[in-house]
C-alpha cells in the first residue's frame, strides 16, 4: 500500500470537515476550526495541496481574487480517508469532485454557511443572535411565545447526507431519523432543541433544472410524506424546508406543492407535514433562521 506523506491532526480535521460538506472555502474551513489565524490556515491548506490531499479553486483573475479559495478532496485526501472508520463505498464520488458543476459547488457552500449560522446560535451563551422578531416566529415559522425579560435556549444539530453515508446501511449509527434520510436523501437534517421540545426538517436545496426533473425529486417528497404512518413515530413530524435557485423557481415550486396538498385534502387525507419555502438569496441575504420562510397551504 501507498504511503501517505504525514500530516497533523488539525490537517486530518480539515479533510473530515471537506468529506463532510464536499466543498468549502478558507474562511469556513477556519471559523468551523475556529481558529483565529488565517496565515496558519493557509499554511496548513498550501501544506495539504502540496501533498495532493486537497486541490483548491481559485482565479486569479481581477474581481475574483478577492474571493477566498475554495477547497475539495484530492486522491491522497480520499486514501486517508479509507483509513478512517469511513464507508469506503461513500468515497468513491469523491473521485470526481473535480468535474462538479458550479451548482453542486455553490450548494455545498451554502450548506456550510448554513450549519455556521445555527452552530453560532446554539453556541451562543444566551442566544442573543435570535432576534425577538426572529423568536416570535421561531426563524421557521413556528408560533412560539417569549418572556418580553427572558431569551430562551435554542440548540440546533444539523446532519448532512454524507454523514449518514459514512456508516454502512447494517452499521449501528446514533444519526437521527436515519431510515428516513437514507430513503429520501435530503441536502440536510436539521434538529431544533429548546426546553425540551424537538422540531425537525429535511432542508432540500433545488437547482435551477428541467421541470421534468423538478417534479420528480417533489413527488418522491411527497409521495413519501403522504405514505410514512407519522401517527406511530416517537417522534413529532418533520418540516420540509425547500430552497428554491430563484424567485421564478419558488414560484413554480410553491404552485404544485399547492395543488398537490389540494388534492389531498380533497381526498379526504388531511396533510400532516407542512411545507416551507424561500430562495437562496433570502437565506443568504437574512439567514436560515431569518424571516424568509413562506408556509405552502
């Protein structure tokens, strides 16, 4: 077997972390490090290029070099990783991370930014990021009361699709919901703690794509919420976050899940999961958390 050029422990972090999101750039590799010198950083990502562990994206083209380097696996990243408790199995995409589109490329950091986002808020020491609008709505459309004197605790988790990957299917794993995940494959899961209670959702991040296609990644949605018996479940049923590429898109979106619903209820088969929907630029412009959720009725 090849052997592998050393590398630190705070470097082995790094390839984890970029298993995990596929793509991420310097600023998000270092906050999730939390690491307050960017110089070491650069030096530890230079140090892992160097060893063919990563390979990066960067122009240095005027406008563009302003932007931080974005960074994905290379062959000897994917071999340490065989060494690890990894399902090799979940690895062989990654031989060709370097022929994904910029799609793929802009939605892996938009899930980093995103698991930023709630990791600040749960990590805060009394929420103060949570606005009292925010709270009142409960950044997800949930109708919650709040003490006008008093910030309650909110904590979120989020899992993503190649954390669930990482186990075989047989392989016993403490991952949430994780039959369901596994079925439907969502960009993410994201648990919402506070005072007990539990709030879940299965964040979807659509593409600008053929209708056709659109429609069919829906249906499995649908159909599968529509058909999971929720009312034998311990657990209190999942919201579906979607993430629409643009206005035009949520639009087209928000349309056919509401008719869809419709015909359900016209059925007689009351929906017992709801639906919630924004675009990209609302997340990025106000956060997940923000006021960018509309409910679908």
């Amino acid at each position: 077997m090849l052997e592998l050029s050393p590398i630190t422990k705070k470097q082995q972090e790094i390839l984890i972390l970029i298993y995990r999101f596929r793509f991420l750039n310097r600023i998000q590799i270092q906050t999730l490090l939390k690491h307050k010198n960017k110089k070491t950083i650069n030096v530890w990502l230079n140090d892992l290029r160097k060893k063919e562990y990563v390979e990066r994206i960067y122009s240095n083209t005027f406008g563009e070099n302003t932007k931080p380097a974005i960074y994905y696996l290379s062959l000897n990243g994917i071999r340490f990783l065989k060494t690890t408790k990894i399902e090799p199995e979940a690895l062989k995409k990654f031989y060709y991370e370097r022929i994904r589109t910029e799609t793929f490329i802009e939605r892996s950091i938009l899930l980093g930014d995103i698991y930023l986002e709630l990791l600040e808020i749960s990590e805060s020491a009394n929420n103060s990021k949570v606005s009292e609008k925010e709270e009142t709505s409960g950044g997800f459309k949930e109708k919650i009361q709040k003490p006008p004197d008093k910030v309650k605790k909110v904590k979120y988790e989020m899992c993503l699709s190649s954390d669930y990957a990482a186990f075989g299917k047989y392989e016993e794993s403490d991952l949430p919901f994780e039959e369901l995940v596994r079925e439907l494959k969502p960009h993410a899961y994201i648990l919402r703690k506070k005072h007990g209670h539990k709030k879940h959702y299965f964040l979807e991040i659509l593409s600008d794509i053929p209708l056709p296609y659109l429609r069919q990644r829906l249906k499995r949605y649908l159909k599968f919420f529509e058909s999971f018996n929720w009312e034998y479940s311990e657990e209190p049923t999942p919201v579906f976050l979607i993430i629409c590429p643009n206005k035009r898109v949520r639009v087209y979106v928000a349309g056919y899940i509401r008719k869809a619903l419709y015909t359900l209820k016209e059925n007689e088969e009351e929906p017992t999961f709801d639906v919630q929907i924004t675009t990209v630029e609302e997340v990025r412009k106000l956060g997940i958390t923000g006021e960018v959720w509309r409910m679908i009725r």
